[in-house]
C-alpha cells in the first residue's frame, strides 16, 4: 500500500472521530479537538485524491468512516446491536474493498516532488 493510501485510511479514522466528537463535545477542548480532526481529515483526503482517483479516494473514506462510526457507536456509547445492520456494514466493507482493490494505484508522473 503506497503512503496516498495510507494518507485516506487515516482520513477515514480521523474521519470517526470528528462525528463523535459532533455528537458529544461538550466544552471547548472537545469542539477544538473535533474541529482539528475534521481540518486534517478533509487535508490528507484532498491531498490523497490529487494523486489517485478521487471518487475511489472519496467513497473509501466515506465508507470506511462509516463503519468506524457505526462500529464505535454499538462499541462506546450504547447503541442497540442489531445483526441486520452489522450485515449491512459489512456488505459495505466488502464494496470499499472491492473498489480499492480494482483501482490502479499508479501515480501520475509529476504530481509528487
């Protein structure tokens, strides 16, 4: 895996952590957290879609923050676990990985230095 996918993969994380945060900060630390998080996660998203496809870049990230989100929700704050829906997330892994792994990974020549 080259460091543009590396660079959504942590968009993505990132990504988890800002709709948290929208839902549950609080006080002023935790709105500048969630306010940081949604910078650098929007920063190494746009950066990684100028070098690979950026509606593969794009439906990766929102997909993978998706179950991260949904993931943490059941995990930390209570959520009702229903089967339906852990099936459902994980149809849509299997379509984020489908589609990551049918997209060439090949850098344009020039666009880095």
């Amino acid at each position: 895996m080259n460091r543009h996918w590396l660079k959504v993969f942590v968009a993505a994380f990132l990504e988890v952590l800002w709709v948290i945060g929208l839902a549950h900060a609080y006080d002023i630390w935790t709105w500048t957290g969630t306010i940081i998080a949604i910078i650098v996660s929007n920063y190494l998203m746009i950066t990684a879609a100028q070098v690979l496809p950026a509606g593969t870049v794009y439906a990766v990230f929102v997909g993978l923050g998706t179950v991260g989100t949904v993931l943490s929700e059941i995990l930390f704050f209570k959520e009702p676990f229903k089967w339906a829906k852990i099936l459902l997330i994980l149809l849509l892994l299997v379509g984020v990985i489908g589609l990551k792994s049918v997209t060439d990974d090949k850098v344009e020549e020039g666009a880095e230095s």
